[in-house]
C-alpha cells in the first residue's frame, strides 16, 4: 500500500548540528511522530534523499557559500513549506560575525595555509535573505519541544505561534529575580524574544540574545543602559553583535558601537 503519510525532510547548510541533535534528542516524540509523517531526508539521522519533494522541510544553518546558495534554491523547490530552525538559519548565527568586515579576505589568508581553496561569499546571511521562508523558529539550538510542537501544529493545519514579546515578561510570570537590576549584569533579556522558558536568567546569568530580537526592540535604549553601567562601546558592540548579528535591530545597533570604538 501506498504509503500517503506527510513527507519531511532536515538539511543542514553552515551550522555546528546543534539544532539538528535538539530534534533527534526529543528521543520518544520522534516515535510518536514516525506514525504521523515519513521522514524522507535526514542525513544526521541516516536518511538521504536531498532532492525528494517533500511536505515541510526544516532547514539549519545559514547561507555562507556559493554552494549553500544554489543549495538552499533547490531545498526551497522542494518543499511546500520551509521552516528554519535556530540562530543560524534565522539570523546569521556566529557565522555572520565576519559581515561588514573590511579586512575578510585578508584574514582567510592568516586562518587558512591555502586560502584559493576556500569558497566563502562575502556575507554569511540568514535563509530569509535568499528564499521565502514559511516559520522562523529562533534559538541557539532550538529545542526538541519547540520543533515537535510547530510540527504538530503544521501537520494538524494550524500556523504555529511564534512569540515575540521579551524574555523580560517571561522571567515576571516565573517570579525570577532580575540579573539586570539585581546583580547590574548586562542583560539582554528587553530586546531579547521568549521561548526559551527565561533559561539564562534562571540560573542568575545575563541572557546573550540567543533567540533574536522581541518585537519592537528598544535597542538604543538598552545600550544606553549599559553605558550607565560602566560597558564600553566595544562590549556594548559585542553584547548586540553575537549570535544573531544578521538581524535587525541587533545589527545597526551593535555596528554603531563598533564604529565609535574604531574612532
Ligand atoms: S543555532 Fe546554535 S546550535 Fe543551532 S546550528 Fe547554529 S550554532 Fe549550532
Ligand atoms: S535567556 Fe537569552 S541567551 Fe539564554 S536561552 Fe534564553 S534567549 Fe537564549
């Protein structure tokens, strides 16, 4: 018999696998899930059939080379729908840091003994910038949860909910103490989005941006902020420029800083 189950694929483009594990560890949901949908492509799993017309296609990583480039052309032809999952794919990821550097090709000369082998393009871009993209689903990684329960949602026809109001109105509904007022740490947990259940500062530590920009970001405020605490414009720089870099309105601000302490 036919088999008429939705089909899934997993790609990976310029990423470490992280977001790809967070899926493979949601361990007994993906049992669950094997009598719901066929999972045509995984190659971190063990299936391959990268070209295979597929239902939805989850795509890690961002778009660093020529390769990625025509890749993400074909994935995007493929697939009905399109969701990218984790800081990579939706916001450049650590990848994207070297974006807007002058000096980029010399320093694949002092990384690489032979830098004509490497094939880089000149920016590392999120998968929005290149092709149409379905649901973005921040985090660095993503979790398991946070996959299954956007599958679920697309294979019962539902668009799934993405949140995108601040860490800081998570941490309140969890009664956590605020690392920013309390310990004078330079959160990030005001501009950052929820999803993350507030991980960071429930452990008393600063939130870093992992998830990407909340709605509405006050960004210059909040830098203006950590200026009152004492941070200079490079840390400033850095705290907006880390993991999701590629994304507005972390990238004009953490760029700005980054200009004042070139000065
Ligand atoms: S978002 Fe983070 S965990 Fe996921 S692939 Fe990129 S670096 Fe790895
Ligand atoms: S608190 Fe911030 S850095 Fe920590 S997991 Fe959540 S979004 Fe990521």
């Amino acid at each position: 018999m036919k088999n008429t189950l939705p089909r899934l694929a997993v790609h990976k483009f310029s990423s470490c696998d992280g977001c790809q594990l967070a899926f493979l560890n949601a361990g007994e949901a993906l049992l669950t899930l094997s009598r719901r949908a066929e999972i045509i492509h995984f190659s971190e799993a063990g299936w391959e059939n990268p070209l295979a017309k597929v239902d939805i296609a989850f795509v890690e990583g961002s778009i660093s080379t020529p390769k990625d480039l025509e890749r993400i052309k074909a994935v995007r032809e493929s697939a009905n729908t399109l969701v990218t999952i984790g800081a990579c794919a939706t916001a450049g990821g650590l990848q994207a840091l070297r974006n807007g550097v002058k000096q980029f090709a010399d320093w694949v000369g002092d990384v690489y003994a032979s830098p004509e082998y490497i094939q880089s393009l000149p920016e590392s871009r999120p998968i929005s910038a290149h092709v149409k993209v379905d649901l973005e689903l921040w985090g660095c990684p993503v979790t398991g949860k946070q996959v299954l329960d956007a599958l679920g949602d697309l294979l019962n026809g539902i668009t799934p909910v993405n949140s995108s109001e601040p860490v800081c109105s998570e941490c309140k509904r969890s009664g956590h103490v605020c690392v920013l007022v309390s310990k004078k740490e330079p959160c990030m947990g005001p501009v950052t989005r929820t999803g993350c259940g507030a991980l960071c500062p429930a452990f008393g530590r600063a939130c870093y941006g992992c998830f990407g920009p909340a709605e509405q970001a006050n960004t210059a405020s909040l830098a203006k902020q950590f200026e009152h605490m004492g941070l200079s414009a490079k840390d400033i720089s850095r705290r907006f420029l880390f993991i999701t870099s590629a994304t507005q309105p972390f990238s004009d601000t953490g760029h700005g800083y980054l200009e004042q302490e070139d000065v």
